[in-house]
C-alpha cells in the first residue's frame, strides 16, 4: 500500500480526482490509503481541483457522495460512514469548507451532517441566488432532510424545488415592498402588474410553510391575505389550512401548482418596468421566485384593462400560454354518409305524383355538405378509426332524418316548450341524469350505486329471454327480434346493481344497446340495455370517476376523475387508448366533440382543455372561469364551447381561434347542465337554483369579430349584452336541473330530483 | 329529565373547524359524523403508534411513533394520486401508440372474456350418486367423470339443469396402478323426450384429463344426453347423430 502511495506522488492530483468520481465504497483502496497524513493533503487539493476546469464534474460527484454520507449517518451506518469517507478521500474539513463555500457565511455548525446537507443543496441554491452571497446560514440548516432519506422520492424531488430563499421574517418586507412599488406604478401598468400579487403570495406562503416557519407563515398570510382578488377565495381557505409541512405532502393539488410554472401575460412596457425595478434592488428574492415559479407571457402593445383581465384569469394556472392555442383544430364535422331513405314514405308525405319513384330523387340527409370538397376546417373521415354502421345504424339515421323534417324550428320568437321530468322521492341521492338521443329512455343514477333505467314512452322495457328460452323460439320467423324479448318480466323500470359507490356519470350509446356508468369506486362499467346485466368493468382510474361520456359514433368513451387524467377507452379494449394528463385538479367534465376527433374536459383547476384523440396532445386551454367547471356543451356545428361552472357564468368560447367570445350572467348558482338545441339556434342552461334559463345562441356567436389582433393578443372585449341574450327562465318548484336534452324534434326535456 | 341544551366541547370544535374552512350550511348530522371519523382516526394512530413504540422496546410513546404511524396509515387508507410528472410520463408513453383499427363485423365489441363479467358466476354441483355393484365387484366412490349417468330414482333426468356433472372430480380417487373397467348400465325407464333417450353404450364420456393419466382407468359409460344444461345445448347436434341403438 505504502509503495503503491509513494509512487504516485505525481499524479496524486489526478488520482484524488479520479477518487471522486468512482463510485464509494468501491475497491478504490489502492490509493485511499488508510494513511491519516496523506489525507489531510487531500482535502486541500481537492477544494483547489474543485475550482478548476473539471470543476463541475467534481463538484456534482462530490455532492452525491456528500449525500451518499449523509444517508449512511441517518440511518446510523457510522462503520460505513466511516469506510466511505476513508475511502473517498473526504474529511470533516472537506465537509465543512464545502459547506462554508457555498453557504457564505460563517455560521455553519461544525456538525457533518448540516454541512453535508448544505452540500447537497448547492446546486440548488447556486442555481437561484445569482447575486446574492450573504444568504443566511439559517438556509443550511432548515434545509429539509427531503434528500435520499425519505421514501417518496417524487414528492421529495417536487417539495425540494423549494430551497430557502431568504430569511423568512424578510418576507413581509419583500412583499410589502413590491406591494408599494405596485401600487405607484401608472395606472395602465397598474392592473397588469397586480396579477403577479396571487401567485407570488401563494408561493411564498407555501416556501416558509415547507421550510418549517410556521409562525412567519401565519403572520405572512393574515397580513396579505385579505389583499387578493376575491375569487381566489376558496384557494386561500385551503391554504390557511396548511401551516405544516406533512400537510403539503397529501394535496395533490397544490404540489401541481408548485411544479407548474402560473402563466401570466403582461405587456411588455409593463414588463420592463417591474424588471428595472426588481432587478436595482439587493435582496431580489421576488426576482428569484419569479424566475422560478412563473412564466411570464409577454406581448407587445397596449396593457389590458382590469376588466380584461378579470374575464381571463382565475384559474389555477393562470392564463394560457398563447402558443398552448395556436394548433389547428378540425372543428368542422364529418360527412354524414349518404343514406336513401325509402320512397314509400316520401310519397306520402309528399303527395305528389304518383308511382315514378325514379324519377324522385331520394332524400339526402338534410344534415349532410351540401358541396362535395372537404371542409377545410373538418378532420379527414379516417383520421381517427371509427366503426362502420350497421344496418340497424342505418335504420336509426333514417328514423333521425325523419325527425328531423318535424323539427321546430327554434329562435328568438319561437321558444321551445320544456318538459321536466322530477325524480321523487331520490332523497338527494340523485347523481346522474341521461336520456338516449330518441329520448325513449333515461337512466338516473343515484348515491346508493344503483342505475336505474326509466321507459319514457308506453312501451316497457323488456329484456332478452335466458338462454334455455331462446332455444325453444323459431329462429325463422319474421318477428324474431321481438321473440327473443321476454314479455313476462317486463317493466316500466330496471334496476342496474353492481357499482359499490355513488354513481357520478352515466351515458347511453347512440345505438342504445349500451348503458355506460362511472363511479366514486373506480370503475366504468357498461351494462347492456338488452340484457340489463353488466358486461364490462373498466378499471384504471383507481379514484373516484366524475363524468363519462359515449363518442357520437359510440365504441369509444371518456372518463374522468379525481386522479386528474381523463382516459379514452374503447369498450373492446379493457385498457385506456389515451390519456389525456396536465389538469391541476379533479376533471369533473368531459365530453366529446361532435366529430368525435376531440375531447373536452372541464376542472376544479377553472380551466378547460381540449385533446385531440389521435396523438392526445392538448391543443387548448381556456381559462376565464372562477371556479370548478360542471357542464360543457359543443354547439352542433362544432365551432364553439360553452361552458358553465360554480361561478353561476356560463361562458362562450370560440374553438378555431382560442378565445373566449361571450359571457352570460343570470345565474346565482352552480350551473349543472348545458345544451345546445338541435341547430344550436339556442342554448339552454340548468342550474342548481331551480331555474333554466334560454340564451340566444345565434345572436352571441353572430356578432363576434376575431380580428387579426385579438387573435394575436388574446385580448377580448366581450360585450356586457347578457340581458339581451337572455330569452327567458323558467323556474321549478324547488328542483336544481341536473340535465338538459332536446328531442329530435326540439322539444326541451330537463330532469331533476324534488328536493323540498 | 332536562335535556342538555349545550353542546359538547368535541362538538362545539368540530363547528368551528367547519367554519373556519368556510362551510356554512350543512346537515346537523354532519357534525355526529365528522366527530365519528376523528375519533376513529385518532385512535387508529395512536393505536398504531403504540405497536411502533413497544416494538421499539420504548415504554412511552413519541412524536416519531405518531409520525411514523401517520405517514402509514397516509400510505394505505388515504393515498393520493399519483404525481404530474409520474402521469405526464406514463400519458406520453401511451399516447404514441396508434388508435388501433376497428375490426368490421364483430357483434358486440367487448374485451376479451377474462376482462368481462359475463361468465356464469355459479359452477353446477356434481351429483353424488353411488354406483351399484351391478357391475361387479368394483366400487368406485363418486366418480364424477364425464357425463356418468347417475341412476336416478326419480325420473328426472328429462328436465336438464337439475341432474348436472361437472368434470371437476371431487374428491380425489385413490386408486393407481390398476386398471378398472366400470360399466355403467343404462337406466330402464325414464328419460326423455327426445330421441336420444335409447342410450348408447359408450358415448360421450368427458374424462378428466388429470384423471387419466395417474390412474389408468377406463371407463365406459352410457351418457343419457341431457345431463347437463349446457351440454346438452351444445351437444345437440352430435346426439341426434351419433346416436346408435344398443
């Protein structure tokens, strides 16, 4: 061993370094000598390598071994801890001027384990203190132990982006400083410049929160607080309610916002202004945070007015990134194949000549292009694989035609009529409403896990015969399908028992073989209308299930829940095709746009995003809502969105461009249901204050121009015309409207449970 | 008896807990089960907490036993779902695999049979019928092979999902090595409507593989064909065929 030192006087540099970068604990024995004399050398080359070129490289080796050690000696492995440092060549010194290098100041405990935890969270704090040397030693040692020790290593990678930044009692004074700066700034500046108050608060709070300063915590948010726009107010209850660290650890939610850079779009004089004025001071901790935490959007031109930014913002991301929506979008909708419907029926309503079929050409659908190119804005039929149509497929679309010729034409002056159908005696349990597209069934579902499937019109539900019954009918007859339903058991109702959990969401197929439910257990689970048993259960949220839908086309389905992912199946598939990840918060609605290619999902995050289903891409968010979305309605033409959200505001939004384009107040509560009639002339809404209300639909989206400007900038004007728009509301009794559906015919049916 | 008119103490917290995180209206009942739900979690740690102090060969409980049963108990009853970044990854990974093509013609599209719910949730009882010793001196005790035909007393044998045999057998025969040859007679009477009522000698015997193998047994038996509900519909076509008088 001695020889083997003694040879190597040369290149002890080298090799010392080369020590660094094995891994420890190896047979790296050769040079570590167990000689005490040579190490104290060591540690003094090291620290003058560690300022050279390969410095980095070093550094970072040094640091993984720093908290390789630092692991050792929590879990009290001293033998190892002593092996280790023996053998990479570090001492107590290494350890302490490591630490005093990076911390800066001179009140470092001599303790190994501070310093090394110091040593871990250099890159860290090198990263963010630029200029700032004299970082107070109180850092090092509240440096959490997130590092390595603990077992959730995702959680502890997220809470450790929260390095000390500062003293904590300066907090205030920064904040209040910045509040000053603010408030002194000119008046055009002044509004844009306020948006940065929330997401600064917030994290700031949540920093002395999770560095353990719970009293500077406190005495943060009571001061501050109560100065925050008033619709971050249930975001602040949460907040007042996490003074500890360990309450970080369980919400989801916020460790989102953490990780998430809050998006803000401020003009660009504003910009400099706040830039000049944080970048001349010494203690810019706010420059630092800011870095860290927000993405500042920037645009040239005029600085939006409060009211501007009032209508976009208050979600939980802020704003949205303009290139987040600048995709395309095929908004258009897919050709309806052509189908003939049969002459016998034209001629009697038509009763004109007689006998020369052939001459009459058969009615194409009246829904269908009437030119023969591509819609530009339209997907390709085969974008997205969608089943063919079945005979019975095509029977159903000749029955909609045919409705459709009956069709009422709704407007301004030709309200619908609204039929609404009260569950009794649901005793609040009530969860979920849905009626088939015909409107012949509608299913509930309630808080005891039933479904229960209605007949709306005289005819009785009936379902197939057993299998031992089925073999006796003569499988030739004309009227088979009808012998094959069993008479004897049937019923106005069923009852569909198989979920252990409220159930949430419920969707009929638009074949209507099919009956899909989602559930605060987990599941998804399609039943068969022919059978009413249950076919399928769909597991892979393993959390509650808010909202599921069937496409338009039926085979695929959405789901969404409170694991903030909305996954599209396909019921052949017992595993999602797609998941459509990046919500803050629970999805609490999802629907399909009407060409099936995109999927819209609305959250308690306050935004709302649309996926495109081929590569599950978001292609827009829209923000602008002040509280969790509940209903999401596509206009049939598929242009626009409409939604509405506890906030009692149901909010209009333009899916080509990405903006918002009309807001219609009346409201005073949660909005539970939306839709739009069947040539979207209407739009109607039902709300948990018993009432529903009639918008004019073709009025709102008739007067919007999206200039090139505003779809640049995103700036909207939306135009205070809500009483205007407003053709009528209908109260009930004392029943909230959980769902809304027009018939083929555009008679309006609601459905809601009597609550007295 | 005067009814107390003041709440008590763990109630008036628990109302003042609900108004400081802003809930206003809620049902009087909610407090009884908020107050439930703490007293269950509570006791549940310290439970907990006590396991961990003992096993520490600790005589009082610390804060670290309470931290450490709460970060358990956080793991199994209250888990929270996955973090962003974990699903971000998991979403872009299955994402890049294209939506798979639609089989055309398919019937109803469901997941394989394993991923459904709609197989029979009840298997059919074998009968356990003792064989007479007409045949000789062998007893065999419950052989459920096949479709044995059992000798009903009652003539039962034409309504089907009564008299059914599985091919499971239930209790396993300890006979190795030799070499049986049971032979079943046909039951006189009885039985059924259909033409397969004369019942052929050997015919349709089910064995169980496993059965087979170790013990070497052959047996011939006379099915009478609806012995069981599904086979009997499923067989249908074959016994109107391969039937043959004896």
């Amino acid at each position: 061993m001695a020889a083997v030192q003694g040879g190597q006087a040369d290149a002890e540099e080298i090799k010392i370094k080369d020590i660094k970068t094995e891994s420890p604990g190896d047979g790296s024995g050769n040079n570590n000598a167990n000689d005490g004399s040579k190490l104290s050398v060591s540690p003094g080359i090291t620290n003058s390598g560690g300022s050279n070129k390969p410095s980095a490289g070093a550094t970072e080796e040094q640091q993984t071994l720093l908290a390789v050690l630092q692991f050792l000696r929590k879990n009290n492995l001293t033998e190892s801890v002593e092996i280790l440092r023996r053998e990479a060549g570090l001492s107590e010194e290494t350890e302490e001027r490591k630490g005093l290098e990076s911390s800066g100041s001179g009140s470092v405990a001599g303790a190994g384990n501070v310093d090394a935890e110091a040593g871990d969270s250099n890159s860290l704090l090198n990263r963010v203190s630029v200029s700032s040397s004299a970082i107070p030693a109180s850092a090092a040692p509240t440096q959490s132990k997130a590092v390595a020790g603990e077992d959730q290593p995702d959680v502890n990678v997220v809470l450790s982006a929260y390095s000390q930044q500062g003293d904590p009692t300066l907090y205030q004074v920064y904040y209040s400083s910045l509040k000053r700066f603010i408030e002194s700034v000119l008046d055009c500046h002044r509004a844009e410049l306020s948006q940065l108050f929330y997401p600064l608060f917030v994290h700031m709070y949540l920093e002395l929160v999770y560095n353990n300063h719970e009293n500077e915590a406190k005495a943060f948010f009571e001061k501050f607080s109560g100065d925050q726009e008033c619709y971050y107010e249930d975001d602040l209850r949460v907040l007042s309610g996490m003074t500890k660290k360990e309450h970080m650890r369980g919400n989801e939610t916020l460790l989102d916002f953490r990780t998430s850079k809050f998006v803000l779009r401020i003009s660009r004089d504003s910009y400099q202004l706040l830039k000049r004025h944080l970048q001349e001071r010494q203690n810019n901790q706010i420059w630092n945070i800011i870095q860290e935490h927000l993405y500042i959007d920037i645009f040239d031109g005029m600085p939006r007015s409060k009211s501007q930014i009032d209508a976009m913002s208050g979600s939980l991301a802020g704003e949205a990134k303009r290139e987040a929506n600048k995709a395309k979008v095929f908004y258009g909708l897919l050709k309806e194949p052509e189908i003939e419907v049969p002459l016998d029926d034209e001629d009697e309503e038509a009763e004109n000549e007689e006998g020369k079929p052939k001459k009459k050409k058969p009615k194409k659908d009246s829904m269908g292009s009437k030119s023969k190119k591509q819609d530009p804005n339209a997907p390709i039929q085969n974008r997205i694989p969608l089943p063919e149509l079945k005979d019975s497929d095509k029977l159903d679309k000749i029955m909609y035609m045919k409705e459709a010729t009956k069709r009422i034409r709704l407007g301004s002056d030709t309200l619908p009529s609204i039929c609404f159908y009260s569950f009794l005696n649901a005793y609040q349990g009530l969860t979920a409403v849905d009626f088939t597209d015909d409107s012949s069934l509608i299913a509930g579902g309630f808080a005891d896990s039933t479904v229960r499937v209605w007949s709306v019109t005289p005819k009785k539900l009936r379902k197939v015969k057993s299998a031992s019954e089925l073999s006796l009918i003569d499988k030739e007859s004309d009227d088979v399908l009808e012998r094959i339903m069993d008479e004897k058991t049937a019923s106005e109702s069923k009852i569909l028992y198989g979920h252990s959990g409220p159930v949430y969401g419920i969707s009929f197929s638009p074949d209507r073989n099919y009956l899909l439910s989602s559930s605060e257990d987990g599941t998804v689970r399609l039943w068969s209308l022919q059978t009413f048993t249950c076919l399928v259960g769909y597991k892979g949220h393993n959390y509650p299930v808010w909202d599921t839908q069937f496409s338009p086309y039926g085979y695929y389905f959405v789901s969404g829940g409170h694991d903030r992912v909305a996954r599209l199946w396909a019921t052949d598939h017992y595993q999602p095709l797609r998941m459509f990840s990046g919500h803050l918060a629970d999805i609490t609605c999802t629907r399909f746009h009407p060409n099936s290619n995109y999927v819209a999902t609305g959250s308690s995050d306050r935004t709302i995003r649309l996926w495109d289903v081929l590569n599950g891409n978001c292609v827009r968010i829209f923000t602008g809502h002040k509280g969790p979305i509940h209903a999401l309605a596509f206009s049939p033409n598929g242009k626009f969105l409409a939604s509405g959200a506890t906030d009692g505001r149901v909010l209009l939004w333009d899916i080509g461009h990405g903006l918002m384009i009309g807001e219609l107040k009346g409201h005073t509560d949660t909005i539970y249901s939306l839709k739009f009639s069947r040539d979207g002339e209407i739009l109607a809404s039902g709300s948990m204050d018993n009432t529903v209300r009639l918008w004019d639909a073709m009025k709102a989206f008739d007067d919007l121009e999206t200039d090139d400007f505003t779809a640049a900038t995103g700036h909207i004007h939306l135009p205070e015309n809500s009483q205007e728009l407003l053709l009528g509301s209908y109260m009930t009794k004392s029943s909230p409207v959980i769902h809304l559906h027009f018939t083929r015919r555009n008679l309006l049916l609601a459905a809601g449970a009597y609550n007295p | 008896m005067a009814t107390p008119k003041s709440v008590p103490k763990d109630a008036q917290v628990m109302i003042q807990i609900l108004k400081d995180m802003g809930i206003t209206e809620y049902e009087p009942r909610v407090i009884n089960q908020m107050l439930e739900f703490t007293y269950r979690y509570v006791t549940t740690i310290i439970e907990d907490a006590k396991l961990y102090a003992t096993h520490a060969k600790k005589s009082n409980v610390d804060a670290d036993d309470i931290k450490l049963a709460i970060q358990c108990r956080m793991d199994q009853s209250f888990t929270s779902p996955p973090p962003r970044d974990f699903l971000l990854e998991v979403a872009r990974q299955k994402n890049q695999t294209p939506l798979p093509l639609i089989k055309p013609y398919t019937g109803p599209r469901l997941p394989p049979d394993r991923y459904c719910l709609t197989a029979t949730n009840y298997r059919l009882k074998s009968i356990q019928k003792k064989v007479t010793p007409s045949a000789g001196r062998i007893t065999v005790p419950r052989l459920s092979v096949g479709a044995v035909a059992s000798r009903p007393t009652t003539p039962t044998l034409g309504t089907p999902s009564v008299q059914s045999v599985t091919t499971k057998v239930g209790a396993p025969i300890s006979l190795t090595g030799q070499r049986f040859t049971v032979q079943i007679p046909t039951p006189q009477t009885t039985v059924s409507k259909t033409a397969t009522s004369s019942a052929p000698t050997v015919q349709n015997v089910l064995i169980n593989p496993s059965l087979i193998g170790s013990k070497n047994i052959l047996i011939t038996t006379n099915m009478v064909s609806q012995n069981s509900a599904s086979e009997s519909l499923k067989r249908k076509h074959e016994d109107d065929d391969d039937y043959d008088t004896l």
